[in-house]
C-alpha cells in the first residue's frame, strides 16, 4: 500500500508531497487495526442481533423499547 504524505513549510509556504511503500512495521499494526475492527463489528452485531432476540420474545419494536428504557 501506498502512503502519502504531506509536508507544508509556513516559512515559506512549499508544499511537498512524497509517496512511499508502507514498512514492514506500518503493514504490521496496520492489518492488527483492521483486525481489530473487524473483531468490534462483529462484536457490536452479535449484541445488536441478541436484543432484537429479547425484542422479538417481547413483541416491542426497537423504537418501543427506547421509549421504554428513556
């Protein structure tokens, strides 16, 4: 992957844009970020799948329940 990155001087108002290949480092804890996103999405589903279980024994609807519960 690519990273860009860009550096501006406000001495002298230059911009400079440089593209690199990711290090071995950066490819390292970026594919444990995604991986641990992935974990909290699939977490954040499993939670939101088992109150719509307790919702649907209960017969509310989610909008019920929030007046319910606000």
């Amino acid at each position: 992957m690519k990273i860009t990155e860009k550096e501006f001087n406000v001495l002298t108002g230059e911009e400079t844009i440089t593209e690199r290949e990711e290090t071995a480092a950066e490819i390292k804890a970026r594919e444990a970020e995604e991986k641990e996103i992935a974990k909290r999405q699939a977490a954040a589903e499993s939670k939101a799948a088992q109150r719509q279980a307790i919702l649907d024994r209960l017969g509310l609807t989610s909008e019920e329940a929030a007046l319910l519960l606000s």
